[in-house]
C-alpha cells in the first residue's frame, strides 16, 4: 500500500460505507497508521494529523486523526468509521492545511470553527464529537476526502492562497500563475 496524490482519479470518488468492522476493515486502519507515520519519517516539519481510507486507494469511508496534534512523538491514532457531519457552526476562519495527497502545495482554506460529528470506532461503539478550531478543521478535511473533495476545491481566491514549504520548514507563497494555474496534476478537469 501507498499514498495516493493527485491526479489519481481514484481521490475524486466518492466512498462507501462500512456495514461490517471486520479483520478486513481493521487492516486498512492499521495500514492508514503506519502509512501516515511513514509519511512523516520523510517529511521532518510535518506531522501527519489524519488521513483517510481513499488516500491509499481505499473507497471506504475510514478516517483517522491523530490523538496528540501537538507531540509529534505521540504516534497514536483514534480511527473513526463512517464520520458524518451533524452540523457546523461557529465562525468561517481561513487558515493553512496540507494534504498528504497533494505533496508540496498547501493552502489557505475558509472551514467554520466548529463541527458535530457522528462515527462508529473500531470496537463498533458509536460516538458523537464536538471539535473546535483545529480539531474540526482536521475532521472536516478527512470527511472532505470520503466524498471527493480536496482542500484545494475550496479555495476561491486563489491568487494568494496557495504556498510551498522551503527547506527550514516555512511557508511562502507560490507563484500562482507559474505553479498553479492550468496545473492539471491539481485540476485535471480544468
């Protein structure tokens, strides 16, 4: 298995819900994990918030988020099965989100700070979250993923939302019209 970037079409499906969390849905969430902190190995200014199911050729509707968003040294994930948003609420707040299927470009992104959710985890408990600021926009971009939907579809100013990592782990601005624009590796269908 491995980390699937744009174009892949298989990023721009929507994924289907899991009936049953069997062996077979419990090896694809411990697959995401260890892919997820593969990724990070290579990435040291980074850390690996989530991921989701369609990221590695999955159509599932899995996501996993990461435990401790602060400790990069906290490799814990908690896995949440078929996460459907109740409600948002809150603000609309623009702010920086990578993705681990679109290498080298981030963005800024207008999500609200506050979302609802509801999910099954592994052990089939069902669960209602309450997340605020980076917690709900974290969920709001895996849950993005089960239905097709990249970060880089929300942006609509795209003049000055789009940047880069340099190599001392800053982000800089990307020259729009050179890297971004008619970039079909992002926006295969423009």
């Amino acid at each position: 298995m491995r980390i699937i970037t744009t174009p892949d079409e298989r990023l721009r499906q929507k994924s289907t819900k899991v009936g049953v969390i069997d062996d077979e849905v419990l090896k694809i969430i411990e697959e995401m994990r260890k892919l997820s902190l593969d990724w990070e190995k290579d990435h040291p200014y980074e850390l690996s918030a989530a991921m989701a199911a369609p990221q590695m050729g999955v159509s599932k509707r899995i996501i996993i988020i990461r435990d401790d968003m602060e400790d990069k040294k906290n490799a814990s994930f908690t896995a949440l099965i078929n996460p459907e948003v109740i409600k948002t609420d809150g603000k609309v707040v623009s702010d920086f989100e990578g993705c681990l299927s679109v290498p080298f470009i981030y963005g800024k992104v207008p999500r609200p700070t506050k979302v609802k959710i509801k999910a099954r985890l592994e052990d089939g408990t069902e669960v209602r979250i309450k997340a605020t600021d980076e917690l709900a926009r974290t969920l709001l971009h895996e849950i993005d993923h089960l239905d097709g939907v990249l970060f880089i579809d929300h942006i609509k100013d795209e003049r000055d939302a789009f940047y880069e990592m340099n190599d001392k782990g800053d982000l800089i601005p990307v020259d729009y019209d050179k890297k971004i624009k008619n970039n079909k590796e992002l926006f295969p269908d423009d």
